[in-house]
C-alpha cells in the first residue's frame, strides 16, 4: 500500500525575520513586514525538499492544501498532491495550518511535514499533539523548538526513511517566545508540549557501530542514578522535559511533562507549581533542582521552566543544582555551549562556568555554560 | 598546478561463497582417521572414558562435511576477497597506525627456537626470549622515560584496563579506594580511557573539547577534580591529531587533587625522540606495539599493550615481571600488591620479538625519523586534502596535526546528500581500504580520520588524495553512483536498516537457523 505524506506549508513564515521584526505572528505584523517589503521564504524552502524527495515519489501519495499552503510548490515540483480543505488564498492564518494538520490526523498520514517556524509548529502541535510523527523544515523566525531539521537534504533523507519504516521517532520540544515581548527585547520562551520526529542515529553516529544505547535507555539510565542517590532529607525539584519526567515515571508518580513537580523520599509532594509555590515549598528545607537542556538552542534555565526563577535558585544555592542530559542531546548542540538566561543577571553569572552533567549512571561530561 | 593522477581500474574477487556450514555432503571427509592396529586397540582403553560425563556431548556436532580441497578452495576465495593491509594504501584507518611491518621480521617469530618452546618450562630453560623481552623493556624504558614494563596485556585496551587496575590498587592499599571513584578522561581519548575504568568500576567525567581548539579546557578540568578524584585517563595527541600542549598542567592538577596519571600512547607514532610520558608528570603509560612499533595488526591480534609505570608503582605490576641479576632473567613473583595476572603466562611474545627487531633496525635516530616523517606525512596530506571541494578540516585554527587528522564531510553532505559513511563505502571500489569515521558520538559531524604514517610515500599520499578527490567529484556530479556504492567489491551495498536490529544478527549459525528458519536451503553444495 502506498505511503502517505502531509504537507503544511505557513506561507508567510519568516518574513518577518527579513525586516527585522522578529517573527511574523499576527495579521498587523504581517502587513507590515510586507509594506517593508518582506518576500517569503517559504516556498523554497518547500522546494529543496520537495526535489529532494521526488525520486521516490511513486511511493507515497501527497497531501496538501491549497495554493500557497503546499498545493503551489507540489505541482511547481511535478507531484500530483491530493489537495484537501479550502483557503483565502493571500490571506493565510493560523487556524489554516490547525486545520490542514486535523485533516491529515484523520487520514492518518505517515508523516505531517510542515514548512514554517516555532509558531507553526505549535499549530500543528495543538492539533496532531504526539499522535503522528511530524518534521519541520525551518522557515521561520524563531527556531527555539527542537523539531525543525537542519537542511532539505538531511529533511530529505529522513522522510524516505520514515517512509520505508527505517527510522524511529523521538519526542522533541515545541517552544515559543512571546513575540511581543521579544519585539521589545525581552525574552520569555515557553514549552509547549512534544511534537514526534523521525529520529536518525546516523546524525552521531556511523550505522554500523550499533553499540550506542537508544535515548530511552540513556534517559532510564541517568534516572536511576538520581533515584538511588535521593538524600531523604532533602526535597528534589524535576523541571519540565522528558528525560527528567523519565524520573518521576521510574518512582511510579504522577508527573507534568511541561511544568515542574516536586518530590520528597521519592513520593510526590506538589504537582505542577509555579514560582510562588515554589518558594513556599523550599522555606526552611534543603532543595535540590533536577533540569535538562530544553529546545535546540541549549538553554538550562529561563527557557520553559520560568518557574525555577532567579530567587528560587538563589536560594537552593548552584551546588544543589543537577543538570542531567542524553549525551545525544549534548551531541546535537554540536560544541555549542549551554546557555541560562534567568532574568537575573547575577544568578546568571553564578550559573555561568563549567558544570556537570548527568549522561548515565556511573558517567558525567563537564560542559560549558554561558 | 595540480598533477593529474590516473585511477587503477580495480575489480575485487566476487565469488559469492556460502558460509562453511552450508557447504559439503553426507560422508564426505577430508581425512580419514586410521583404524587402531588389534595390538594397540586391546592395550587401550575408549578415549571417551577419560573425559567426564558432565561435559561428554550427548550428541555428535552438526559440523559440515567436506574434502581437503575443497575446504582449501573455500579459504583461499575467503581470503581473495579481502582487502589485506599489504594490498592497499591503507592511509584512511587513522588512530590504527597501519603502517609497513617488515616482512623479515616473519622469519624471526617462525625460529623453533621460539615456536619450540612452552611456556610452563623452567626459567633457566628459556633465557634467550626473557633476555629478549627484558631487553625490549630497557628499550621501551628509555622510549618513555618509565621504570618498569609489564607485556601480559593482548591489546591496547587490555592495557588500558591494566592501567585503570592499577591506579584503583594504588588507592585501595592507601585505603582510599572508598571515596575516591572518579577517572577523568576527555571526549578525544580513546574510548577505551572512559570504558576500561568505568569496567574497573570507577565513575567516568568526560571533558568536552573547546568548539574553537578542540581541546579541553584546564578550567573544565580544575571544575571536575574533588577528592574523589582517581585519577586522569587522557590520550596525547587526541584522536583529532591535536596535542594537547598543556599535558603537564593537567597531569599537576590531578596530582595536586591526590589522584594518577595514566598516558595512553596509542598515538605515539608522532612523539618517538620527541615527547615522553615521564616528562610530562605520568604515573603509568602504556603503548600499543603491534601499532606504532610495527608488529603487523588488524583482524584483532595478536597484538600487545605494554604497561609501563613509574618505581613508586612497580609493585601493582602484573605477575610474574621479568628480572635481571646481572647473570641470568628471572620471573619475579614476589610482589604481593601485585594487581594479579591480566593474562596466561608472558603475553603474546612474537608481538615483542618483531617489535624488537624492529627498533633495533630503526636505530634511536631512525625512531625520532620515524616521528617527524609521520608529522610530515599528515601535515603534507592535510594541505592537499584542503583542495578538495567538500572536505573541512574540524577545528581549522590548529593548523599543525601530528600523527593523524580528522576531516569532516559535512559540507558535502550539505551539499549533495554524499556523507562520510557513502565516500567510505565508495573507497574500497578504487582497492582502497575503507576508512574510519571517528569514535563516536560524533561531536565532529560526518567525520573521516586518515593516518599516513612514516611508511607512505608522497606518491601514496598522493594517490590517496586522488582517489578522495575523485569520489568528492562524483558526489556533486552523481551522487546517487556514491549513494549505492560499492559497484566493484565482494558483495555489494547490504540493507543498513538490519545493521542496528538485534532480530536480525546472528552471532552463531545456530542462531542464523533460529532467525531465518525456513528461508533457506541447508546443505548446498560448493
């Protein structure tokens, strides 16, 4: 039976970005990143990929939706694409996006590839969630989300393997900053939830190697490092992400993968708190702060866990700070260091240095931050 | 201007042989053992009585049955199908140290002087090989600047073990073993520096490398040290081909922190004459002698980590150590904090007697020749390699590499979709070995690691270049031709997405028939 392939082009993402107006969300935006004379980038950007994949195209049938949205850039490639749903042509918005992605959750397509930024993906994270496995090629403006592939070829290569069942997926994050904010050079990013990506070894790895444990062990392997090392007389705070829910699913407790939970003698004492809470909570008694690397851009704080802000870190104090991470995920920022941004300068300047992170039960990198 | 070099045409052996097991008929054999004569066969007794009953098969081995020609037949196409290191410009297995071994040393390991002899005869009765080990030893002490030697270990990561047991006895007789469990390594060592102790049972840190030197910082390092610090397991020159000119600073800090320094040198090819482990602070070093010091390698053995270690050590050595009492070599026992026996008996001594040949014919001169023709060679190959559209070398502010250099494809992955995996599985259609990638993960996306030691020549080196330049060429003309490769080896492109499924490997050929029941014809002919 033949494959089946979704395709959501945002026409319009990115355009910001060329006039400098820091994303394109919101109709005001847009009209004046096109009065300054923004050009799109995404149809492209869909291009390279689409010609990437033509060779293998009596594979899989296409689905798209109309003109600009995917239908534009499959005929301008040869496809001939199954075109679903209707349009303003020109005059494309967020709920387009929401919808195309809801058709091809009902068509069950093997993949839902989508052309855009952080904002499209979460578009398509509202309405697909983890139930199919989706992979986003960056056209946008912010790219704080861990679901975009770094070029058509490599988007190119890992479609055709999903397709021919070569490939597993993984979770990866949907974040996105509040653009407003941003405009006016503040920063306050937020997970969102996980989006499910097709997920190539190969990218670390040579494929005949084989011996590198799969992102699921590496994640259960760090956990019981930090079950078993748990002093009861401490209260151990878990940041959002998968590797430190990874954690709380081993201790058998109820977990908020993008919020923080807090945990004593291993039994869970407070679920998905806020700053406030937090604060309380630490009032008097010793903490420690469980975090991981959240998004592509290798934040350790002030990216989807504001939560753990400046003053609870203050308090806790960095030597009961415990970076854990999959050494796959350190690998991927490629020598990139790990960054905070806190809010607080000062706590930031404490945070910065060399730290420890977890990768395994009896191993440690010590890495960089700034 | 670029001198044109013209490729060999090159087709390997393809004889599409089946495994050995599918091979043969009922009743045929390949030698027929002799009936006892009446005589003898009443004077003895059934063989089978001596062995015990526990471990006596209850039924005969399937094992296939074939003639002597034909079993000869079938190895002799086996081995027509390999790429052997003496085939080939064998430059791409960096960190392998593939160099020429000489074949005159051959002679030497078949004297029956030594295929004679046992290792359970007496001492007295085997005074040339301890004389030759012992002066091997003396050799290998001036080398790096080390006390004393222990050659039991079969391999380079054998004596990495060895060493990781002996920085963990150091501390156990100081009782400290409790609180200090962590070895430091740095992400460019060998892997075997983070694996040997982590299966010695230490904690492992690994330093990441600076993304601008390569190297790791001496502030990550003063981050990781404690006093549960046991000690640094490090590499020099990493596995990128970069020394790390700092080594000393590292070695005091952790000295400073109460742990060991142990030197991996494996690399050491570049360093002969020039750079000591002694020098440098280390505790225990070791070298791999079927790599640097030309014993012949590759298909895992019979190879030869030797460990040497400083005085104050000496007594962690494994049993026996070879001794010297002015008249006659001895095998010393008597050192009760000896970490043990790492293996039977003396280890693989041919290893040691071509190795020895070796140095004797090289001179102290010729070793330090060898070194600087070796940085010669790498850095030769790095400024032709840089020619060639596609190829990066990582970390290109460290201009000078010594005895290896680690390229990345990236930009030609980027580029056309070829990545390292595709160029080195397209090399072997030109009878070029295929080369390795690097250890992983890889922090250096798409990466390739040549080696060209001091037995290239220019023209070697040359050709090498050409065949990857040519490669390079294809890749942005036709890619899909890399993609597939190979079109001229033994077998062709194999399904990679089994390579990573434990469903479908099969370690024995009983578990081949478990995997593929049904699907395959036993017994086939040859």
């Amino acid at each position: 039976m033949k494959k089946k392939l979704g395709l959501i082009v945002n026409p319009i993402a990115g355009m910001g970005g060329s006039v400098g107006l820091k994303g394109t969300d919101g109709e005001d935006i847009l009209e004046k990143a096109k009065n300054l004379g923004a050009i799109p980038i995404a149809p492209n950007r869909t291009n390279e990929v689409l010609e990437e994949i033509s060779f293998f195209k009596e594979s899989f049938n296409l689905f798209t939706y109309p003109n600009e949205m995917g239908e534009d850039e499959a005929k301008a490639c040869s496809f001939d694409p199954i075109v679903l749903g209707s349009i303003d042509k020109g005059k494309t918005t967020s709920a387009n996006t929401k919808d195309a992605a809801k058709e091809m959750l009902k068509l069950k397509v093997d993949l839902v590839l989508f052309v855009g930024g952080d904002g499209t993906a979460r578009d398509i994270y509202e309405s697909v969630g983890d139930r199919l496995p989706t992979l986003g090629i960056p056209s946008g403006v912010k790219m704080h989300s861990g679901v975009f592939t770094k070029t058509a070829k490599i988007a190119g290569k890992l479609i055709m393997m999903l397709l021919r069942g070569e490939v597993t997926t993984r979770l990866a994050e949907v974040m996105d900053i509040d653009e407003e904010a941003f405009r006016q050079n503040r920063l306050s990013a937020k997970l969102y939830g996980y989006l499910k990506i097709p997920y190539e070894m190969q990218m670390v790895q040579s494929v005949k190697s084989g011996s590198v444990p799969t992102e699921k062990e590496a994640m259960e392997e760090i956990s019981w490092y930090i079950i078993d090392n748990m002093k009861d007389d401490y209260i151990y705070i878990i940041g959002p992400g998968t590797t430190t829910k990874t954690i709380m699913k081993k201790l058998g407790l109820e977990n908020t993968l993008l919020g923080v939970d807090v945990i004593h003698k291993r039994k869970l004492i407070a679920l998905d708190v806020n700053e406030a809470k937090l604060l309380e909570l630490i009032q008097g008694r010793k903490a420690k702060i469980v975090v991981t690397v959240i998004g592509g851009q290798g934040f350790i704080f002030g990216r989807g866990n504001q939560q753990i802000s400046p003053k609870v870190i203050q308090k806790i104090g960095k030597e009961n700070i415990i970076v854990i991470a999959t050494e796959n995920k350190i690998s991927s920022l490629r020598g990139k260091p790990l960054s905070v941004d806190t809010g607080d300068i000062k706590i930031d300047e404490m945070l910065r240095g060399y730290i420890r992170v977890i990768t395994g039960y009896t191993k440690a990198i010590i890495y960089k931050v700034v | 201007m670029r001198e044109a070099i013209e490729l060999k045409e090159y087709h390997a052996h393809a004889w599409n042989e089946p495994i050995i097991m599918e091979m043969g008929h009922k009743g045929e054999r390949g030698f027929i053992i002799p009936k006892l004569e009446g005589e003898i066969e009443k004077a003895t007794d059934d063989a089978t009585h001596y062995i015990p009953k526990k471990i006596l098969r209850k039924k005969m081995p399937k094992l296939p049955e074939l003639s002597q020609p034909h079993v000869l037949r079938h190895y002799l196409r086996l081995s027509q199908q390999t790429l052997g290191m003496a085939l080939n410009i064998d430059i791409g297995m960096g960190t392998c140290t593939m160099k020429y071994s000489p074949i005159i040393n051959e002679e030497l390991i078949k004297l029956p002087q030594l295929t004679d002899i046992h290792p359970y005869q007496d001492e007295i009765t085997v005074q040339g090989i301890l004389e030759i080990m012992y002066e091997f030893a003396t050799i290998i002490k001036e080398i790096s600047g080390m006390d004393e030697f222990t050659f039991q270990p079969g391999g380079g990561a054998h004596g990495i073990y060895t060493n990781a047991s002996i920085i963990r006895k150091y501390h156990e007789v100081n009782r400290e073993l409790g609180k200090r469990n962590e070895i430091i390594t740095t992400l460019f060592s060998h892997p075997a520096d983070a694996a040997c102790p982590a299966t010695a049972g230490f904690k492992i840190i690994t330093l990441y490398p600076d993304p601008e030197t390569g190297l790791p910082d001496i502030e990550a390092l003063k981050s990781a040290v404690s006093n549960r610090t046991a000690g640094l397991m490090i590499t020099n020159p990493e596995d990128t081909g970069i020394f790390n000119h700092m080594i000393d600073e590292f070695v005091a800090v952790i000295h400073e922190a109460g742990g060991l320094c142990s030197y991996d040198q494996a690399n050491s090819n570049a360093l002969f004459g020039i750079a000591r482990a002694k020098e440098a602070g280390f505790d225990v070093c070791h070298f791999n002698i079927h790599k640097a010091f030309s014993s012949p390698h590759g298909c895992m053995g019979p190879a030869c980590g030797v460990v040497g270690v400083k005085r104050e050590l000496a007594e962690f050595l494994p049993i026996p150590v070879i001794i010297f009492d002015g008249s006659k070599y001895h095998l010393d026992y008597d050192r009760p904090n000896s970490i043990g026996k790492v293996r039977q008996f003396l280890g693989n001594v041919e290893t040691i007697v071509r190795a020895y040949a070796w140095v004797l014919g090289m001179g102290a001169e010729g070793l330090m020749k060898v070194s600087e023709t070796s940085v010669i060679n790498t850095n030769y190959l790095i400024k032709k390699m840089l020619t060639i559209p596609g190829v990066i070398m990582a970390y290109p502010k460290q201009k000078i590499r010594l005895d290896q250099v680690r390229f990345s494809l990236e930009k030609l992955k980027e580029d056309t979709g070829v990545g390292t995996d595709d160029v080195s599985r397209r090399i072997v259609d030109f009878g070029v070995q295929e080369y390795f990638t690097s250890h992983h993960p890889w922090v250096v996306p798409e990466p390739f690691l040549p080696e060209p030691c001091e037995t290239y020549s220019k023209n070697d080196i040359d050709y090498w270049v050409a065949v990857i330049r040519h490669i390079c060429k294809e890749a942005y003309e036709n890619p899909v031709l890399v993609k597939t490769a190979p079109h001229n080896q033994s077998i062709s492109k194999i399904n990679e997405k089994h390579l990573n499924d434990p469903k479908k490997w099969a370690m024995t050929w009983r578990a081949y028939i478990r995997k593929t029941r049904g699907k395959m014809k036993n017994n086939r002919n040859s």
